[in-house]
C-alpha cells in the first residue's frame, strides 16, 4: 500500500491537546467580560466555545454538570464555569474559573455605581434612567413570561404560580417562607401526582457530538473528581472557615447590628434563595434591603437592576451595586471614605454571595461524578420554578408602580414611562430584541424627553 492510498485521519476523531492552566485562565478571564445576556446568553456561550469550538468538553458530560448547576441555588452560569474549571485543573482551577466569571462585573459595578450615586441628579445621567426604568419594568416581566413559559406545564403548578403571587403580593408572606412552602408541595406532589412534577430538565439532548473532546463522554474521571470523604471533609470546614474568619471579625468589631454585619448574613440568607435565578431572589433582596434595612430606596433598587442588566457576568452581581449604594448612604466608615465605604460593602455582599456556589460545586462536583447518568429536575425543584413566577410577576408590578407613579397613586400618572414600557415590551415580546439593546434604545428616549422635549 503506497501512501495515497492510507486512510485519511479526520481530525474530528482526535481530541484536542491538552490544556494548560494559563490557557484556560486567558479563556476565562475573556469570559468574564463578555458574558452578557444573562444566564441563558452565557451558557450558550460556554457550550459553543467550550463544546463546539474548542472541544474542551463533550455535549454530554457538559450537559451532565449543568443539569446539576440547575440543581442548585445560586447563579447556574457562574457554577457551571467552576465545574468545568475544577474538572479540567483541580480546585485552584475551578476557583479561578468562578473568580474570573465575577471579578471584571464586580469592578465594572463599583465604578458606575459611584458614577450613580455621585453624578445621579446630573442632567444627563437623570435623563439616562428615565428611560431605562421603564425598560426595567418590560424586562422583568418578560423574565416571568419567559419562566413561567417552561414551568408551568399543567393546572396544578399555575395554581402555585398564583398562590405565590397572592402571598407576597397581598400577605407580604416572606419569600423563604414560599419557596419552603413550595418545596414542600412539590415533595409531596412528587410522591403522589409524579407525573405532574417531573418535567424532566429541559436542556436538549446529550446526543450530539462535536467531535473528540479532551474530557470526553467515556473519558475517565480524573483522581482529583473522584469523591473522597476526607476531601468532602476538608472542603466544609474550610468553607466553614472562609464564612465564619470574616463574618466574627466584623461581630468583633463593629457589633452585629452594624450595616456590614448584617449585610454578610443578609446575602448569606440570599445566596442560598436563588433557585430560579436571579429574578427570584430580587424580591427577597428588595424586601430585605429596601423595605427592612433601608439600605437604597426603591427608585435605587430599579436603578441597580438597570445597571446589572448592562454589565457582563451573572444578574445576581446586583447585590454589589446594593451593597455599595448601602455602604456608601451608611457612610461606614466615616463621611469622608464614602467611595471606600461603597466599595468594600460591594466586596463583601459579593464574597457572602458567592461562596456557597463555590462550596457546593468543590464538596457535590466528586458525588456527581461517580456516575455520567443525565439528572433530572427534582420536584421540590419544579415546584420551587412554578412558585417563582408570582413572585416575578409581583415584582414587575413593583416596579411599574414606581415608574409610573413617582410620587405614588396621589400623584401625576407619568404617561411618557407608560409609552416607554409599553415599546419596550413589544420590543422583547414581538421582535425578541436583545435585552442590552431595548436597554439602550430606552436610555436615548428618556435623554431625548428629559433634556430636549422638556
């Protein structure tokens, strides 16, 4: 057989060569800056670089771990970069992963959020969110259609939908008292009616394939994933650790009622709430940080939700804008370290925010690992999804009461924010407008009626 006649290699049939740490750094500190587009945006990026262009990773294992990011609370996009990450170089890698996920969105963050909170009565930057308010209000409606759309599959889990609107919206019910209710109807529902809880989890098919990928579907678990109790141990008590070191120094030091206290155990609570994505958690973070600590006001909270839309890495990054408008309204640490004050309440909210995500995918990756069988959607969880509808609902009521009545029902009805809202709306529903884009084009609009037309 001469050489023309040899086989051809596809090179499709090959996996990649091997990575090193500072690639897979470069690659997610790239990530970090631009993850727009939310949760579903950024887990589209992750497969078609991670997956279809740079074969790093099969369609199916890929798959196997967001089916487990989906599983639990916190910020699924974030998670998943950590997987991957701690899969291909170990913990040091799965923390970078995460780290580089948030970093770029938390100094993006601090950097306009004090634009806000210094330059807010500006002409221009008033002009700005008079049109993005609006916008915000569309937005979150649109995130509820968009749940709701995939949740809620049959009568039962709409009659959660609207039981939880109605508890928060009319009891004021807290909102971890409905997930827990929920969650409890969705057990209970799960034994009893299964076939109207198991909805399966949603995220396509694990058959298609891209190529040889470097951790490929029968590629063997490295030693490092493998589950060991003496590295699930050690992985609690310094999680333990990392938790409990900064929130007794601030105990010590300045009392538990002190602003900073509270807001590590505020966002403590709220990482461990976010089943549903960030959305859903935005109530409870407005009931805490708006309606109990008075850290930012309501038109405040809008603002910050605007500004997390704009800025790359997860929604939930919201908290740092929170965390710094509190820090810096509180003036903690004295009047005249106010930008100080914001920037190391942002920090804080973030590490307390984030930690637990770290955790559970460092202690549960070993446990998902020995085995590669697709998860499913628990029904606590289904239940848990359905719930979180009403409560997005009430929240874009929230919102467009405070948009469109400033000064409340004994005020003017701002007719402008109705029209903004309203092109918005059919902008995301009808022309399936990227989110940033209606942001933007809604910004112009209230720069051109505050500044030229009034």
């Amino acid at each position: 057989m001469n050489h023309s006649e040899l086989p051809l290699t596809n090179p499709l049939d090959l996996p990649p060569p091997p990575v090193s740490f500072w690639a897979a750094f470069a690659f997610w500190l790239k990530l970090g800056f631009i993850s727009f587009g939310g949760p579903a945006g950024q887990i589209s990026l992750m497969h078609q670089e991670l997956v279809e262009n740079r074969r790093w990773i099969s369609e199916r294992r890929f798959l196997h771990a967001l089916n487990f990011c989906m599983l639990l609370p916190g910020p699924e996009a974030q998670q998943l970069a950590t997987y991957i990450g701690w899969l291909m170089h170990r913990s040091i890698g799965g923390i970078t992963a995460g780290v580089l996920f948030v970093l770029p969105s938390l100094l993006i963050l601090i950097g306009l959020s004090w634009v806000y909170i210094s330059f807010g009565d500006v002409p221009i930057i008033a002009g700005l969110f008079y049109g993005i308010k609006p916008a915000v209000t569309a937005i979150v409606l649109h995130a509820a259609h968009r749940i709701g759309s995939r949740a809620l599959k049959n009568g039962i889990l709409w009659a959660i939908a609207a039981a939880s609107f109605v508890a928060i919206f009319a009891l004021n019910a807290p909102f971890p008292l409905i997930v827990a209710v929920a969650a409890l109807i969705g057990y209970l529902g799960g034994r009893f009616l299964p076939e109207k809880f198991s909805l399966g989890g949603g995220h396509g098919s694990a058959d298609k394939s891209f190529g040889a990928a470097l951790i490929d579907d029968h590629t063997p678990t490295p030693e490092h994933a493998r589950f060991k109790w003496a590295g699930l141990i050690r992985v609690a008590i310094i999680g333990a650790l990392l938790w409990s070191i900064p929130m007794g120094l601030m105990t010590a030091t300045y009392g538990w009622h002190h602003p900073l206290t509270q807001m590590g155990w505020f966002f403590t609570k709220a990482s461990l709430l976010t089943f549903g994505g960030a959305y859903a958690v935005l109530p409870y973070v407005y009931q805490g940080a708006v309606g109990h600590y008075g850290w930012l006001t309501p038109t405040q909270m809008i603002d910050g939700l605007a500004l997390g839309e704009t800025t790359p890495g997860p929604l939930i990054m919201v908290v740092a804008f929170v965390g710094f408008v509190g820090g810096y309204v509180k003036a903690v640490f004295g009047p005249d370290s106010l930008f100080l004050a914001g920037a190391a309440a942002a920090t804080l909210v973030t590490w307390f925010t984030f930690l637990p995500s770290f955790l559970f995918i460092l202690a549960g990756g070993p446990l998902i690992e020995t085995t590669h069988n697709d998860l499913k959607f628990t029904a606590p969880l289904t239940a848990i999804t359905a719930a979180v509808v009403g409560v997005i609902i009430n929240l874009a009521l929230f919102f467009g009461y405070h948009v469109l009545w400033p000064h409340g029902f004994s005020g003017s009805f701002d007719a402008v924010s109705a029209l903004i809202t309203v092109a918005a709306a059919i902008a995301l529903f009808r022309y399936k407008r990227n989110v940033i884009h209606v942001i933007v084009a809604c910004a112009v609009v209230g720069l051109v009626v505050k500044t030229v037309l009034i």
